[in-house]
C-alpha cells in the first residue's frame, strides 16, 4: 500500500482505542486473533498487568477484561495500564496495512486530530498518498465508515489552502457525497445539529444496527461526539504497540 494509513473502524475498534490512549493508557496492542491476544497479554510489558479488550459479534469475549465499548475504557480502567484488544473487523484491518509508511487509527472522535496530523506528516516525509482504510464487516465496506471517511475529508478539504487542494479518487468522492448527503455539513451548520445527524445514520447503517439490537446504543453517541479527542494513536513498527502521538482530550 505505502503512504500513510488511516485505519476507520468507527463502530467500534477505532473510536474504542483512540479513547482508551486518550483517557491514560500507556499503549494499545493490536491482535489478530483470540489466541494472539491472550499471548500478547500474558507476555505484556505492564505491571500490573495487560488488560484484555475485545469481541466476536460485538460481544464482549469470555474472560477478557473489557469489551470494545469506548464507554468501558474510562480513566479508573485504564489509565496507566497496557491493553491488548482484539475485534471482529478493527485489528484486522490494522493488520492488513502492515505495509504502509505510518498506520494512523481515525474515527469520528479524532477527526481534525487525525487529518492534521496526517498532511503533517506526509509534507514532512515527503508521501505523496493518504489512504483512508474502512475497515467495514466481513470484508463488505460499510456505511458508518465511509461517513466517517466522509467527515475526514470534509475537515481537510476545508483546511487546505486554496491553492493546494487534495486530489480525491472515485471512492474518497462518495465518501465524502455520503458525509454531506447525511449532515448537511455546510459552514452555517452547528455542530450539535451535525452530531444529531450522524448519530441518526449511524443507527441506519450495518454496524449500528447490530449495536442496537444488542442494546449498546449509547456507542452509537459517543462514537459521533466529532473531534471530542485530540490523540492520534500511531502504529510501532518495532513493537507492534499503538501509542499516542498526539495531546489529551481537545
């Protein structure tokens, strides 16, 4: 792939590791499998020990320490802690970017964050290609990523200069259509009424729906609180580990 990454996993594994780095985690490892990520916690750097996040069909694995709520990664949970976490469609989409320059985690909550960042980087390492990487369900692409996709470039559109505007391929287009098409999103449009948007899309689209019918709505609210979060988390090639590169809460 090369460039830079943005990994989207909105509902939930992305929104559920920037917060879990932005309320005091000290890292977030990524595992593939149920079996990778109870090695990776057993030989884990923390004392005390490595927390174990994850799910299969959004609910929360047998023995593991939390779940892939963002609600579950407060302060008194985390802060201080190391966390190994392993999801459905998230930590597999991190997996398959191995090969890119900078893996970056993005979600709704991080969005100016992670756009900022991004053009940083990519002027300062002198990469010409951003890849948003919509983890989607069962290899299908789906709704709540591409809006979020959409969000992000919404934000960069609106930040480049005139003179240097992105170059948007097919797909990066309708993303963004489906964002606009969704919020409204225009400069007279308040930001409460964008989240009221998003949060009624997000209950339309497959991983919402699925949250729903599992009674975990209220993911659904946090994972749309736009730019509520100021941490990007950013992949360790040497250790594997995602750690923050950016501030606290914004």
């Amino acid at each position: 792939m090369g460039g830079i990454a943005i990994v989207i996993d909105v509902l939930r594994a992305s929104t559920t590791i920037i917060t879990a780095l932005a309320h005091g985690a000290l890292g977030v490892r990524p595992a593939f499998t149920i079996e990778e990520a109870r090695l990776a916690a057993a030989l884990g750097p923390g004392i005390p020990g490595t927390l174990l996040g994850g799910e299969r069909g959004g609910i929360k694995i047998d023995g593991f320490d939390l779940g892939n709520s963002p609600l579950d990664y407060t302060p008194d949970r985390v802060v201080g802690r190391w966390l190994v976490i392993t999801t459905t469609n998230g930590t597999a989409a991190i997996d398959a970017c191995r090969d890119s320059a900078v893996v970056f985690i993005g979600a709704m909550v991080n969005r100016l964050a992670v756009v900022r960042l991004a053009r940083a980087t990519a002027i300062s390492r002198d990469l010409c290609d951003i890849h948003l990487v919509c983890a989607g369900t069962d290899g299908e692409v789906t709704e709540e990523d591409l809006l979020a996709a959409g969000a992000m470039l919404w934000t960069a559109h609106m930040e480049a200069p005139s003179s240097a505007r992105d170059i948007l391929d097919t797909a990066s287009q309708a993303a963004l259509a489906s964002y606009c098409a969704a919020t409204k999103a225009g400069p007279s449009r308040s930001h409460a009424a964008i989240e009221q948007a998003l949060v009624k899309a997000l209950k339309a689209s497959i991983g919402g729906r699925n949250l729903v019918a599992l009674g975990m709505d209220r993911d659904l609210h946090a994972a749309a609180t736009i730019d509520s979060l100021a941490v990007v988390p950013i992949l360790d090639r040497e250790t594997g580990w995602l750690i923050a590169a950016g501030g606290k809460e914004a």
